[in-house]
C-alpha cells in the first residue's frame, strides 16, 4: 500500500542559523536584503568568518568583494564573471584558456544557453562555501530564485558525465544537505506574501525533501497589553477605517494576526520579528544591526 511520506518538521530558526550555507528566500519586497545582512552580521559577531552574498544587484559593482566587518565580507555575485572564474578553474589560467573565455561566441553562449546564468551563480556560492564558515545569501523574488536551483538539478540530471554534471550534483547535495545549508523563507504577515510562502515550501520540499525551510514573520506591529486578545474577520468589522490612534493599532495587530492564520492553519511554526520604527537617519544597515542584536540575544518568538 503507497502511504504519502510526510515532510520533516520545521527546523527552529536558532538551529538554522548554525549551518554553514544559509539562502534567505521570499517574495519581494519583504526585507530579505535587510535580513541576509542581519544574520551575517550577527554570524560575524561570534566570531565566524562569513560572506553575505548579494546576486546581481545593480547597484553595487559587479563581482566586488568588500570586507565590511572584522570577520565579514560582501560579495556582489555576478554571473558573467563567475563562468569566467569556473571556466578557468577547469581549465587552467593560460594563454590559450584566456583566448577561449574571450571568444565571442563561448560568451554568447555563456548568456544565451538555458540555465547556464543559474548555474554559475549557485556554483560561485557553493565554491565560496569552502572559503568561509558562513555563507548567507540574499535569493531573488520567489520565481527567479526557484529557477536557480531548478536550472542546477536540471544540469544534475541532463548531463550524465563531465565535471558539470559532476559539479551541478555537489551543489544540489550540498543544498539539500541540513547539517550543511538552511533555507529561510520569510514573509509580512500580509495576505499575499504569506500565501505565496507555502508555495515555496513546496516547491522547496520537492526540491530538498530532506531540508525543511524554517519561517520568519517580518515586521509585526508590536503587542502590548492593551492589544485585542482574539483575532477577527476584518470583513465583519463594523468599518475599515480607524477612528483613531489607538483603533488604528488595534485594527492591524487584528488584521495581522487574522492573515498569519494561513501559516497557522497549515501547522506552520515560526519566529517573528517586530517592525523597527523609522527615524531620519535609520538606513538598511542601521536596521539589519537592531535585528542581528535581537538575534543574538535570542530576542525573537
């Protein structure tokens, strides 16, 4: 008789955060380039040597190395110049090696084969895995960033020999390793990025069946004693609209605690974070240094 096999229980986040690879994963715009730099810094701070990765951000220069921290550097990953380096390094930095890596067509080729964009960039972080203790990387919006190991274990399974296929098998070992790589997923408690988590578990638990993604609630307004006690259908309200201060902060502790019921229902464990108040001068850094404190206290539910 075939019995559905169930999925392993969901890491703690504590057990996550000391693993050597860590992918920061989620919908866009929920804080997961505030929060990969959060936990590599606060990696940092004990004493581990560790690279927080960037893929591709535009806005910084591509394929830089910077050492922003006694004990951490950035890596803004890129995907042209990681082929080079891969290319290379089976190859050998030679004369010869250097006119076939600046042929045009192996460059047109290097863009425009199917996964090959992926694969070079999830190799550079697996090879840099070597290197350093930690690693945590700030993945892309949900899509993309499931295309990344999808294009990697495709390689795994088309190529039946050769060092790609050899490679492209070490890294999907590698990540669906749990004494070796975390996956976080993390959301607002908002309708949709909620929702869309669970279909990143999924896809996540077909990919890795053996490691489990952790969860992190990002950005809940704070609770007090002076909070509603139970939570409620916002649209069985008497109106949406707050009738002040105080009916406003009720409203959405209600409405948050309302929506996270999509995790709840599904028996879904997670930590939460409360929202960081802005001020004039708080930037991305000052705020990924608040959470990496309440990380390393222990501050979080």
């Amino acid at each position: 008789m075939n019995t559905k096999r169930l999925p392993p229980s969901i890491p703690s986040l504590s057990e996550v955060l000391k693993r050597p690879v860590i992918f920061v994963s989620g919908k866009g715009g929920v804080g997961k380039s505030v929060w990969t730099q959060a936990i590599a810094l606060a990696l940092s701070k004990k004493g581990k040597r560790t690279l927080w990765v960037d893929l591709e951000d535009p806005l910084r220069p591509r394929g830089q190395l910077v050492k922003v921290g006694p004990k951490l550097w950035h890596l803004n990953c890129d995907a042209e110049m990681a082929f080079e380096e891969y290319a290379l390094l089976k190859i050998g930095d030679s004369p010869l090696a250097r006119l076939f890596i600046d042929n045009k067509l192996m460059r047109y080729l290097a863009k425009a084969a199917p996964g090959i964009h992926e694969l070079v960039l999830l190799g550079k972080i697996w090879h840099e895995s070597s290197r350093y203790e930690c690693v945590v990387v700030d993945m892309p919006a949900t899509g993309h960033g499931l295309a990344l190991f999808q294009s990697t274990k495709n390689y795994a399974t088309l190529f039946r020999g050769g060092p790609i296929h050899e490679d492209a098998e070490e890294m999907i070992h590698t990540f669906a390793d749990p004494l070796r790589t975390g996956h976080i997923v993390l959301a607002l408690p908002e309708e949709m990025p909620l929702q869309e988590s669970l279909d990143l578990d999924l896809f996540l638990l077909d990919l890795f069946p053996n490691n489990r993604a952790t969860f992190i609630v990002n950005r809940t307004f704070p609770k007090s004693d002076a909070s509603p006690k139970t939570s409620g259908d916002p649209k069985k309200w008497t109106s949406p609209v707050a009738q002040g201060p105080v009916d406003y902060l009720h409203k959405r502790i209600l409405l948050e605690e309302y929506n996270l019921r999509i995790w709840r229902d599904q028996g879904i464990s997670f930590a939460e974070f409360n929202y960081v108040p802005p001020a004039p001068s708080r930037t991305n850094q000052l705020v990924s240094e608040t959470l990496a404190h309440q990380l390393e206290l222990g501050r979080y539910v």
